[in-house]
C-alpha cells in the first residue's frame, strides 16, 4: 500500500505522458465500449428474435391442428390435445375462455412464475419478453378462430430464462475481461509513451545540467527519436553552437578591455597617490577629490583584475602553483592585513596546531581576503569575524562565519553566480559588484576544493571552504 502510494505520489497529472496515456486509453475505451454495448443488443435481439419466431410459428399453426384433431374428437378435445402436442417443458401454450376457463392449464408449470405470467395475460399483445422474479419468458398472444368459431384468446410462451442466464454470464465475463484487457493496453501505452518521449527528457536534462564550459561540447544525439523530436534536437544543437560562439566573444572581449584598461588606470592611480604624498600646498577640497579618484581608480583596477582571472579560467590559462602550506600560518597573517584596514575584530579558531593543505599560496590568500572582506561589508559591526579551521578525513575545512542578516534559502545557491546581488539595495552602499564571491568559487575550485555556503536570515552566513590536506 505503501508503495502504491509513493508510486501514486509521483505521478504528474499535468504532464504529457499522463494526458496522451489518458486521451487514447479514453478514446480507445469508448470506440471498444461502444462496439460491445452493440454487439451485446444486437446479440440479444437475435436471441429474442429467434424465440419469437418460434412461438408466433405454434401460435399460427395451432389452430390448424386443432380442426385435425376436432374432425376425430369433439372440439374441447381436440383443443387439448392440440395444445399438449404442442407443450413442451419450455413452451406453455393455453387458451382463455370468454367464461374465464384457460384449456391447457393442467399443463402449464405449477410454479409461482408461470401462474402468475397466466395471471397476468388478458388480452390480445404482440410478441413481447416478460420478465417475472428472475425468470424471463417471451408470449405472444391472439384471438383462436377454429371453422369460424372464436374458442377464445390463445397465449403461447416460452421460458428463455436459461439462455438469458447464459448470456448475462457471458456478458459478464466479456466486461471483466475487457477491464482487464483495458488495464493492460493502458500500462502498454504508458510505457510506449514513455519511451517515445525518453528524447525530449534527455534534451530537458541537458538543458538543465549543461554550464558554460560544456556549451562546446553538448550535442545531443537522438538517432532512433521521430523525425519532429530530431528537428527539435537539431535546433538545440545550433542554438548551443551560437551560445557558444557569443560566450566564447563575450569572454575574449572582456580579457581584452580588462588587460587594455588595467595598466593605464593603474598608472593613474600611481599619479594620484604620488600627488596625495607630494603636494602640500593642496586645499581641502582637492585633496578630497583626490583621494576619491585615488578610492575610485583602486576599485576599479580590482574589478578589472577580477575579470582578467575569470576570463584566464574561462580560458585555461588561470595559472594554479599548488604546494604543502600551514593552514594557521596563513590564515593569521590574513587576518592581521584585514584588521590593519578595519576596526572589526577578526577571531582565529583551530582544532589542530598545524593543519596542512595542498594549494596556491597567493590564490588562497585571495580567497580567504574575499571572504572576509564580504563578512565585513554584510555584518553586523558590533560582532566579530570568526574563521574557524578543522581537519576531517583528508580534507582541510576552513569555516569564515559573520553574525549579519543572512541569506535568503531561494538564493542561497545563486550567490556564486557572476555579478548576481542578494540585495541591490545594500550593495549600493556597501560597494562591490557582485564578482568577489564567483572569483572565490572559481579559485578554490582551480585548487581541487569546494565552498558551500549555510546562511539563516537574521543570524548570520557561514562559508566553509573544503580543500585537500597535505598530511
């Protein structure tokens, strides 16, 4: 029951398979239905039809038999005795006298039906099937004439209730039989159906699990699928050729600008901050401006190194020196340059005294700056940074946790997306572009790591950067 239930649960009523599994079994239970509800009336007029024929035959016949008989005997007589040669065990003949006498009634059944199907019959009727309790006759009654004397209004009926038993048995068992049948074709065609839309699943999948550096390589290949779904196939394989073309230009544009507009903006830079040191004779207001252009030039040469590494990752070219280094050691000497440029209070935890891990010395530096950078932009200020550093198995794990308004769960994982925002709002005062994050996920990934993220609104973000240890 369980399982049904799961099974039942995984049913999606709106999608395809369920409509066109649905659709033909309907269609194809209504054609097959109606076909039997046909065949089984027309078979039961045959059947009817050919037990009236029969008695309309005794009843056309039998006064002939009774002028035989009456040239021997007296007309009573040979009325009795043409209706016994007539009787059998199934076809009850009698006639009703204008006086009320039925002749032939000592040879009717002495069972409750048949007294009260001679009951009931008072005038002439056409052929016609009476049903009475669970039995079922088929009568024909008319007026007996015999040597232009009217004897009276002859009924014949015969007793069908064991054809009619038959019947409703093999109707019965056709219906249960076609139910069955029905519940076959169904999962027949669910299945069919299933594996005729097997192609559009897999062109769904690769839309769903394809990422940037797989737009070269994806294609889809759909030999045996119908003709419609290889055109379809054939249309996503050249949208997935032009999205490639256009991230491939996108990303050598984005090189080029970065590393054209790096070096002159970084020789400005040097100018200001040389004039910054230089000239006393500066007023307040230009030294102001000054250092805002010096501020701003800064900023935007770290933008432009940030997609210079991006666009060196996209490439391959992204160069990556991994060797054994002390964790602490690192991290110490990070915290003290953040705390240099910050008034918050950065906390170091360690399970170990010395925790070694295989990376990229100036790359991770990189990453554990971004990331605290982002803890001290988006927390709270009266609370400290805490990076925490543990060793499980043969992974180093470095937790950098802040007490700030967290992340929302539906954006949790779209945080290390280029240039994605929780909060344009709150990224507007605080700065920043939304490329620190990608930039983290991009290095740590370049050094065989991981970084996941675990963030409650109200309570603070957690990131956990997970690389190989070199014990």
């Amino acid at each position: 029951m369980q399982k049904i239930k799961q099974i039942w649960q995984k049913i999606d009523p709106f999608s395809l398979q369920v409509r066109l599994t649905i659709g033909i079994t309907a269609a194809f239970a209504i054609g097959v239905g109606s076909i039997a509800l046909w065949t089984t009336w027309k078979m039961q007029q045959i059947l009817i039809d050919g037990h009236k024929q029969n008695i309309e035959q005794i009843a056309e016949r039998l006064p002939g038999d009774v002028e035989v008989y009456s040239e021997m005997f007296s007309l009573e007589i040979g009325l009795q005795k043409a209706i016994a040669n007539r009787s059998t065990g199934k076809t009850l003949i009698w006639v009703k006298h204008k006086d009320g006498t039925n002749s032939g009634e000592n040879l009717v059944p002495n069972d409750v039906a048949s007294i009260k199907l001679m009951s009931l019959m008072r005038s002439p009727l056409s052929t016609r099937v009476y049903k009475i309790g669970d039995r079922y006759f088929v009568v024909c009654g008319k007026f007996l004439q015999v040597k232009g004397q009217q004897l009276g209004l002859l009924f014949v009926a015969q007793d069908i209730s064991y054809e009619q038993q038959m019947f409703s048995s093999l109707v019965q068992s056709l219906g249960i039989v076609s139910l069955i049948a029905l519940i076959i074709i169904t999962i027949a065609i669910a299945i069919y159906i299933k594996k005729s839309l097997q192609p559009l699943r897999r062109i769904s999948q690769l839309a769903e699990t394809i990422s940037v550096n797989d737009l070269s390589q994806a294609r889809l290949h759909l030999n045996r699928a119908p003709t419609e779904v290889k055109e379809l196939a054939r249309t996503c394989d050249m949208m997935l050729d032009r999205l490639s073309e256009a991230w491939e230009q996108q990303r050598q544009f984005v090189g080029n600008v970065s590393h054209e507009l790096r070096t002159p903006l970084t020789i400005v830079h040097g100018y200001l901050q040389s004039v910054l040191k230089r000239e006393t004779n500066l007023t307040q207001t230009q030294r102001e401006a000054l250092e805002t252009a010096a501020t701003e030039a800064e900023s935007t040469i770290r933008l432009l190194q940030d997609l210079l590494d991006l666009a060196r990752a996209d490439a391959g070219y992204l160069h990556i020196h991994l060797e054994s280094l002390v964790l602490n050691d690192l991290v110490v000497e990070v915290a003290a340059m953040a705390m240099q440029h910050t008034d918050r209070i950065i906390t170091l935890e360690a399970a170990y005294e010395q925790i070694l891990v295989k990376a990229d010395r100036s790359r991770l530096k990189q990453v554990l700056t971004n990331l605290i950078d982002n803890a001290v932009k988006y927390s709270d200020p009266h609370f400290a940074i805490a990076v925490v550093l543990d060793l499980k198995a043969e992974s180093a794990l470095i937790h950098v946790c802040d007490r700030g308004l967290g992340i929302p769960l539906s954006q949790q994982h779209l945080i290390f997306e280029r240039f994605y925002r929780v909060d344009e709002a709150r990224n507007r005062f605080t700065g920043g572009c939304g490329l620190g994050l990608s930039i983290v996920k991009t290095l740590v990934d370049s050094m065989g790591g991981s970084i996941t993220v675990r963030s409650k609104l109200g309570e603070g973000s957690t990131f956990t950067v997970t690389l190989p240890s070199a014990a």
